[in-house]
C-alpha cells in the first residue's frame, strides 16, 4: 500500500489507535516498535518524528485511555443533583465498571503493568492518567470545600495527595494477581479488599469526610475484577 | 594504574561511592558511565557486570543514601521516651536537619531530579528510598496503633500510603528551585511552606492525630533550605 500524505493530528491519533490495539491484544512486552510501524503503515523516521520511544507510545495511549474515561465520567461532574462527595462515590463506581468492562482486554497489559521490574512504566502512565485527572479533582474538592461536604483548604494540593495515595495499589495488584493466577481467588480478592478498605478510609480521613460515606468498593468488586483478568 | 582483583561486595561498593562523589560534584545528567569507570578504575564489562545502566547505579546511590540517613535516625526508633507521634516528629526534625545540611553538596543533583522530564528518574530514587523506610514507619505506625497515640489499623499499606503522599513535592519543588533561581527567595519559600502545611495537615488527618500534633516544618526551614541549593 502507498503511504498517504497525512495531517500531524491524524498520523499521531492513527499510531495511538494501533499501539492500543497491538498492546491489548498482545501484551505490551511483546509489541515492538517496528510491529506498530508495520500495522500503522508508516516510515521508521515518521514514528520517530512523532515519538521517541515505545514507553511515549504507551504513554500517549494512557493519557487517551484517561480523556476518554473522563469523557464517559464527564456528565458526572455536572450532575446538580449530587454534592461533591456524592460525585466523589459516582466517580469511584465509574471507574470500577470500567475496570471490570476492560480487565478482558486489558489482561496481558496489566499483568506486565504491576509487576515490580516494570515500576518506572507504572508511574509514567500512572503521571499521564494524573495530568489528565488532576484538573477534574481540584474543582470537585473545590466546590466540595465551599459546599462545607468535605475539607480540603488547599483544593490542589490535596487532589494530588489522593491521587498519589493510590500507588501503593501496584504492589497490592500484583500480589493479588500473582494469587489468582496460582488458582486462589478467594485469597487474592481478600487481598485486594483488604487494601481497597484501607484505601477507602484515607480518602475520607484525608477530606474530612465522616467514615463510611465513601464507597471505594462494593461486595464482590474485587473477585468480579481479578477473575476477569484470569 | 595495575586493576586489582577485588570482591564483588568491595567493587560494588566502590562504583557506588566514586558514582556518588561524581554526581554531587557535577552533577548526575554531566556525569557519563565512562566517567564513573574511569574515576573507579574498572573495566566497562565489570561495571555492566554489576549494573545494567546509569539509572540503575543512581537508585543503588539513593539505596545507600537512605541506608546511611536511617542509620543516623536509628536511636530515635529506640527512644523510649517518644511516643510514635514524638518519634515522627523527631524524623521528620532529622530529615530537616539533613536536608539543609545535604542542600549544598546535592543541589545539581537536586536541581536535575524535578525537572519534569526527570519524573521517572525521580520515582525510581523515591522507591529506592521507600523500600528502606518502609519496614521502619510500618514498625512505628504498629507501636502507635498499639499504643493509642495514632490511629493505622492497616499499619503496612497505611506507611506506603504516607510515603506516597510526598511525591507531590517534586512538583512543587520545581517550582520552589526556578522562583529561587529567579531570586524570589520570600515567593519560593511561600510556596514550599504551603506545601508542607498541607501535607502536614495530611498526615495528621490520615494517621487521626490532633491538629497541630505533627511538626513537618519549622519557621524558617524552607528559606533555609532554598538559600542553601543556591
């Protein structure tokens, strides 16, 4: 097939479409550079004029992953009917059904995502999620903070602070699908439970929330999840 | 110079230290493998021997670095006159100290490490560091658990939650470092000040301590610390 002239926006969109597409259906570890210039059709110079590395790739593809998710939450945030931290619950359930929607596709991807050796390409999609969310959070804990629903003086520090709180869910995650993959659901969603609880209890002692009233999971998240992934 | 036969234990403790010296004297983005090589006197196949890159040797210095700070904060641990609260305020008092101590010989370092294309490099340090510490602040948070003075029914994934919150420094950090370069000393420290009341308010609120218990600054720390990276 020739090469077509293409607009810098469309070549750009068309390597993030396949790249997502290689990763998720074959895992990112074994998706190469020249696999995504093969399946986009493009020069080995016009990949790199867009993007110095597979890690930018992926990292392109998180970022998308987080505009089109928030996207989806969008109508969240502008749901009068629902204060701050009622949003706060909707956005947690959002993500929830979307993490058990993609688990499927995602399997291969996160199992390489969670492991410990690959900690560096954690953070780097995790900085890219972040960017995109952090915006979002700062003006929900900034009304929330002028409606008196939740305690938050300095809106954006502390919508960075909850998002760094969930990092430590790698280690977790990893443990747990280490288990699930041994054939022990049950400890592993014990595991993931344990940690979602916790996790749970530092947003609302974080904002000053009455214990409770953040629903982080539900009953039967985290098996639902972690046997998806299997 | 004849290249001696030395054990592994000796040798890797020798690119660490020449690796340290280097780095703080001309900083780690001007130092070059060849650099560490030659100022150790050892062959580049031993050096790829005991580390795969320059990031990796960074992380085995940021290791050693918090080995060396915990093994100064030691005593306090074994206080029996500090409860867990004293305790944390006593490290946190001690990071201080060290940091403005440390400011003059790691501010090339330290300028590098927040940059925001540094944000990987930051976070493999930071997970170096978090591995030492780790163990130490889920022992401490144990003790104040038992003993009433802080509330962490979860003390592990609670002190990987603490740790986590820090990250945000790097960002506000940067900012800090370029208003001082700019020389806005007084706007600088404002902004490192805001920060670490925040995160002081964090810690106190994740951990149910009473306001105002945690002492994560002092007045004047910020400035002094800032004027000493200058």
């Amino acid at each position: 097939m020739p090469r077509v002239k293409k607009s810098p926006d469309v070549r750009t969109n068309e390597l993030i479409e396949c790249a997502q597409r290689l990763f998720f259906e074959q895992g990112y570890e074994n998706t190469t550079v020249n696999d995504v210039i093969r399946e986009a059709n493009v020069s080995k110079g016009a990949f790199y004029h867009y993007f110095v590395s597979k890690e930018a790739l992926l990292e392109a593809v998180a970022s998308r992953m987080a505009h089109q998710s928030l996207k989806e939450l969008q109508a969240l945030f502008e749901d009068p009917t629902l204060d701050a931290v009622g949003q706060l619950n909707a956005l947690f359930a959002g993500s929830r059904r979307l993490k058990v929607e993609m688990a499927p596709q995602l399997k291969n991807t996160f199992n390489a995502l969670f492991k410990p050796e690959n900690i560096v390409l954690y953070h780097r999609i995790d900085a890219a999620v972040s960017a995109v969310t952090l915006p979002y959070l700062t003006g929900l804990l900034e009304r929330g903070h002028k409606e008196g629903s939740l305690d938050a003086p300095d809106p954006e520090a502390t919508a960075l602070m909850l998002l760094n709180l969930r990092l430590g869910v790698a280690k977790t995650m990893h443990r747990a699908l280490q288990q699930t993959e041994a054939g022990d659901l049950d400890g592993a969603a014990r595991i993931l439970d344990g940690w979602m609880r916790t996790y749970g209890l530092a947003v609302e002692r974080l904002l000053k929330i009455p214990e409770g009233a953040i629903e982080i999971t539900e009953p039967g998240f985290a098996r639902a999840f972690l046997e998806a992934t299997v």
